[in-house]
C-alpha cells in the first residue's frame, strides 16, 4: 500500500494500448501521424484553436515553457513552495539563460491577485532591476488545492495589466479540473493562461507530458518550444510514443475519469483522516498530521508515504485507487485515535 506519489504508480490499460498500438513504422521525431494528431486533439479539448507538443518531463515542459515567456534577465513570479523553486533543481534558470524566480508566500501554495502587485509595485522601472516578465502557477497546488476559475482569472487580470506572459504548471490539471468540475477552458485561456503544462505521468501516462499553447501568440511560442526542445535534447526520435499516450488521454474521457477516481481515493482517506488534515482535500494529496510513533506504526502495517516537516506527513493517491483499495489505510488511520 504505497502512497509515495502518483509518479509511482503503474501505466493504465489504454495508455499501454495506445503506445503497442503506435508500434509501427512512421517518420521520425514528431512528424509521425500520431504527433500531427495533437493540435487538433487539444484544440478540441479546450474549445479553442491551440498549439500542442508533447515533452519527455515536467520539468522540462515548465522550464520550457518559462523560457518562452521570460528573457534571461527578467523575472518569474510564483510562489515559494512552487515546483519549479523546490524541485527543478534550478532547470528554469538553465533554460531561461538565467532568468530569476520571484518567489511569494502564500496560504496553501496558492498566489494572491494582492500579493502579486504588491510585489511588482516594488520593482523599479530602471536596468538596475530585474523585471518580472510571467507569473507562474501550479494547478493543483502542491498542497493538492485547486485555483478556480475565478481565481486564475484574477491573476490573469494582473498579468495582462503588467503585460506578463501566465503559465501553469498543470501537473495535476486533470485532478483539479475534476474537482471543480468545470471545463478545462475556464481555468486556461478564458482565464488568462497562455502556455499550459499539461500532466500525463501522474494521472495514468507511462512517460511524456504536453505543452499547450493559446491565444494569438500560439504559434510563434510553439515554434520556440520546438527549438528549446531540440536543443535541451528532449526532442525523442521516436515521438509517437509520446504522442499516442496524450492522444489516449484526451481524445476520450480517460484523462478525466483517472483523475476523479484518484480524487475519490482521496475523499475516502480524508473522510478516514478527519481532524487529522491538515489542508483541505480537494485533489488526490492528503497533508496529515502525525507523530512519528504513528508513522512508524502504519509504516510497520506495511504502508508507505512521505514525511512532511515534523508532525506530517503527505499521501497521494492515483488513478488505479478506489475505496475498497485504499479502506485498508482508511481503517489503519482510524485505529490510531
């Protein structure tokens, strides 16, 4: 019974499928059939005309995604617990040429419309200063809360008010959207957002994430990805693998039902949980407290997951979960008082 992380989990059924079945001989690089599939697969999702790519990493997609909004000496906002600052080790500055991260506080690693222009306020308009040139947002948050629609609209506001380019890393877009059951529009472009991470590994993908790219400056970003792409080397000669996974996802419901059976998952512990949580659970992450004699008892049960800070501790569930899978941590939980 591991709860270490969704990138741990196995590859689903149809992803598997999907990657047999592109096992055929097709052009090279991404100008296979299953690479030329993507925009129009993505635009279909998201109600809009997009460009999309597939990259090998999340991290990759973010840092690339970064460079194509910020110079090297400019700015990214995000908040201080953001991937991008704790766990890239230090990959958006690589890809940016050195572009800096502005990092803010903020309740449940979510970024205030306040906070932000608080923060540009400072900036003087002179050389001797870094200009901030994007904001940078993580849905779900790594505290597992989703943005709203109304919320990354608010930060849209402040991005186009500045003239900031808006990126989200959507690692587990598909978790939050399933939560606020809105359409994956509402939380993107009509909210502001112009370059997308979109995650696949976590949510059911065996590897392979996409960049998606919206409003009128769609293409000319995309074609700077492809050259980013191409010269961090990550442009994979055989990219239909890749592709045919995001096609697999999104051409259907699956990216959606993985990520409400994983959220499901994660009720079932939260209800097991109780006064125990420490944020609210709206995705598939738990944040719970617990001693480390507690731990070191679930632990001895046979169940895995990650301490987090004295006290602590973090549990993600996944696309393969139900109620009936995780009851027995549900029941573990419970026994501890």
């Amino acid at each position: 019974m591991q709860f270490f992380s969704d990138n741990a989990t196995p590859v689903c059924p149809e992803v598997m499928a999907a990657v047999a079945a592109a096992d055929q001989a097709d052009h090279g690089y991404d100008g296979d059939a299953w690479s030329g599939r993507l925009d129009q697969a993505f635009s279909a999702l998201f109600d809009a005309p997009v460009k999309a790519l597939w990259i090998t990493t999340g991290t990759a997609a973010n840092s690339i995604a970064l460079a194509c909004l910020c110079p090297p000496y400019g700015g990214v906002i995000c908040h201080e617990e953001a991937h991008i600052v704790v766990d890239e080790c230090g990959a958006p500055g690589f890809y940016t040429h050195g572009a800096a991260l502005m990092t803010l506080p903020g309740e449940g690693a979510k970024l205030s419309p306040d906070a932000v222009r608080d923060r540009l306020g400072l900036i003087r308009p002179d050389v001797h200063q870094i200009p901030a040139c994007a904001i940078s947002i993580t849905q779900a948050t790594e505290y597992g809360l989703a943005y709203t629609p109304d919320e990354v609209a608010a930060l849209g506001a402040v991005a186009r008010a500045h003239s900031l380019g808006l990126h989200m890393d959507g690692a587990r877009f598909a978790n939050a959207v399933a939560f606020l059951g809105c359409g994956p529009a509402d939380i993107t472009w009509r909210a502001g957002v112009d370059i997308l991470s979109f995650g696949c590994v976590k949510n059911g993908g065996m590897l392979g994430e996409a960049l998606v790219f919206f409003g009128p400056q769609a293409q000319a970003r995309a074609a700077q990805a492809e050259r980013w792409r191409k010269r961090g080397g990550h442009l994979l000669s055989k990219g239909r693998y890749l592709a045919a996974q995001l096609l697999a996802m999104v051409e259907g419901d699956l990216w959606l039902s993985n990520a409400r059976a994983a959220n499901a998952a994660a009720q079932a512990l939260a209800n097991a949980a109780s006064d125990r949580l420490i944020h609210p659970v709206e995705t598939n992450e738990l944040f719970i407290r617990l001693t480390p004699v507690e731990a070191a008892r679930l632990r001895a049960a046979g169940f895995d997951f990650y301490d987090w800070g004295e006290g602590a501790a973090r549990l993600v569930t996944n696309w393969s979960q139900n109620d009936a899978s995780v009851r027995p941590m549900a029941d573990a939980m419970r026994a501890l008082g």
